[in-house]
C-alpha cells in the first residue's frame, strides 16, 4: 500500500523515475487543488476575514484547535497571527494544543472529548474568534469545541475536507472551508493555503479600517 502511494526506489520498489513522477504529479495535484479552493472559497474567506478583523478590532482573541496533523496546523494558525509581518499588526492568538500539562490533565481527568470545550469554556468570551481544523469534520472534540464557542457567542471558523462530515451537517460554523478532497495530504495543504490567505484578508481589513 505505501509502496503504491510512495514508490521507493530499489529491490522490489520503482526507480528513480517512478519517484520523480509521482513526486511531480503529487505536486500538480496539490497546486491544482490550491487554486480550486482560491476560486470557489475566494468570496467566502473575504467574508470571513471581515468578520474575523471586526472581533479582533472589538478586541477578540482567536483560539485555534484541531487533532494531529490539525493540531500542529492549530499552532501554526495562532502563532501566523501572531506574527506581524513587515506591514501587519500582531494579533492576539492561542493554540488550544500547546499546553500539553492542561491538553493530558482534561483528557487523563476528565475526557478526551472535552479538551477543546473546556478551554474554550473557561478562556474564550463572546466576540473571540475560534477556528476548527479537522480533515473529517467529525472529530468529537473538535465538534464539542465549535459547540461550546457557538454558544459563548464566540465567531466560528471551520476547516474541513472530506464532505466536510458533522461539522458541515450540523452547521456548526459560521464560516466553513470544506476543502473538496478525501486524501488527508491535500485537505491539509490546501487548508494551509486557506488560512494563510485568510491571514493575509484580515490583516488588509485591519489596515484598510
């Protein structure tokens, strides 16, 4: 199976033609894809960042959280705003995944499934931001979080991919990127380009206001 997905070269693998092929054609497709979410999720992210820009002008602070992959793309949302830039403004962000004794405390003592909506329940206030990333859509503690920030009366921002799963049925985002892909590789790709483009949108906002 990873053979298939990753040809290596050698005894019983493919040459080194094969890995240059996939490689480029592994390439293609997540470019490809980046600038199908930049088309369709364009007008969607302006909106967003609209909304984003108004809560952190009304002093808002941005929580982020997701499982594995998401949860590391979560550290890197919060650390993005952050991060000023040349012409930006730092903004004030949280990674619901750093603090690894709070993160095993609620998970060893409590659940697993509550370790976002507890954080968000005793840090976030109304008019903060919190931003869901899952490749699924339907992981528990994910859901349970957007859950909690809804009704705090926070503003809800999704990431997801593969139809988007219960965080697309259940509308449990006011504002929900669905990357339309299955494979976990290019629903993460593409969510890095979102949310950096999202970056980029409420910076301009800011700055234009």
């Amino acid at each position: 199976m990873t053979e298939a997905l990753y040809p290596f070269p050698g005894p019983g693998g493919g040459t080194v033609e094969d890995v240059t092929r996939s490689t480029m054609d592994k390439a293609a497709e997540s470019l490809e894809l980046r600038l199908r979410v930049l088309n369709e999720l364009g007008p969607s992210l302006a909106a967003c960042a609209e909304a984003v820009a108004a809560a952190f002008r009304a002093g808002g602070t941005l929580f982020a959280f997701g499982n594995g992959g998401s949860s590391t793309d979560a550290q890197s949302v919060a650390q993005l705003f952050l991060t000023p830039g040349p012409d930006g403004r730092r903004l004030p962000a949280i990674s619901l995944t750093a603090d690894a004794a709070l993160l095993t405390a609620l998970a060893n003592d409590v659940h697993f499934d509550v370790v976002f909506a507890r954080q968000l329940a005793a840090l976030g206030r109304r008019g903060d931001i919190a931003v869901a990333l899952s490749t699924s859509g339907g992981s528990a503690n994910v859901l349970l979080g957007l859950e909690t920030a809804r009704r705090a009366g926070m503003v809800t921002v999704g990431l997801a991919g593969s139809g988007g799963g219960r965080m697309a049925e259940d509308a449990l985002a006011d504002h929900l990127f669905v990357i339309p892909s299955s494979s976990v590789h290019r629903i993460q790709e593409a969510q890095t380009t979102a949310y950096h483009v999202l970056w980029e949108l409420v910076q301009q906002a800011l700055a234009e206001a």
